[in-house]
C-alpha cells in the first residue's frame, strides 16, 4: 500500500516503509537518507522498532504508521501512531525532534497535521501523553487542539475526539 506523504506549511512527514524504518532501527542511513544531528534518537528506534513489529504482526497499517519529519529534505524527527485505532476507533500518537530544531512550533504543525490525516481516515479520536516533567510536550498538544483529560504520578494524558 503506497501512503503519500504529508506537506505542511514548512515540513513534509514522510511515510515509514519497512526497508527505511529497518535503517533507521540499524542507525544506517541509505543513499538518498538526509539525517539531521541527533537523528535518529533512541525514540525514533523504539517508535521504528514498534512500527515494524506491528507490520509483522498485524500487517500494513494504512496511515496509521510512524512518519519521518523532514525539514528541508533533512529528517529532524518522527511522528507516528502506535498502530490502527483501537476496538472503539481511538488511535495512539506520539513524537520527537532532534534538539537542534525544538521550540519553532515544528512538532505542533507535524501533530495538527497527522491529527487531521486520523480524522479524515475515521478515528474517533487520538490520545498522548507526555512526562509530568515535560511540559514543552504538554504544550505542543495543546498547541494542536489536544487536551489533558487525566494524569498519574508519572503522565499527564491528552486527548483530542472528532
């Protein structure tokens, strides 16, 4: 299944295949690959690693995969969903950049934009969560139109319905 990839105003979120999430997981960049200081970080392994493992489990998830974000061809980050919606139609987000590129509203756009592919493809809704301690996550799903519906000693939880 070919998923197309995801233009903002200035980033493009590429769509994970296996062969480049594979690279990504080995930290080998493949001709062509563009990659930003810092990247890939160990939560874009852990996020490739579980997009592959779904793959293999569960088959092509549609648009409901892990994304690269490229900021002027160079991947600076990922965004993703941690599989298909859920028996009630909710799917599960989560996001990362590189330092070098935090704090310009990037991660905040790449989430408007994938919330916006989760409702098109009839999700009922996307939930996060993000650290206590984390509050520029806080506020970058605030920022996309998430809101905090819970928290626990450790997360504060975000959720955005359709």
């Amino acid at each position: 299944m070919k998923i197309e990839p995801v233009a903002t105003a200035r980033l493009v979120l590429h769509p994970m295949t296996v062969a480049h999430a594979e690279r990504i997981v080995a930290r080998q960049p493949g001709d062509g690959d563009l990659w930003g200081e810092g990247y890939p970080g160990d939560g874009d392994v852990r996020a490739n690693t579980g997009f592959l493992r779904g793959v293999a489990e569960r088959g092509d998830p549609g648009v409901f995969r892990t994304y690269e974000i490229r900021l002027d061809g160079v991947a600076v980050g990922g965004i993703g969903f941690h599989g298909p919606p859920d028996e009630i139609g909710v799917a599960t987000i989560g996001y990362g950049l590189v330092p070098g590129v935090r704090g310009n509203g990037y991660a905040s756009e790449a989430l408007r934009a994938l919330l916006e592919v989760a409702r098109t493809a009839d999700a009922t809704g996307v939930k996060g969560d993000a650290d206590r301690d984390n509050p520029d996550s806080h506020r970058v799903m605030e920022a996309a139109g998430m809101r905090c519906v819970a928290e626990d000693d450790k997360l504060r939880h975000f959720y955005l319905g359709f």
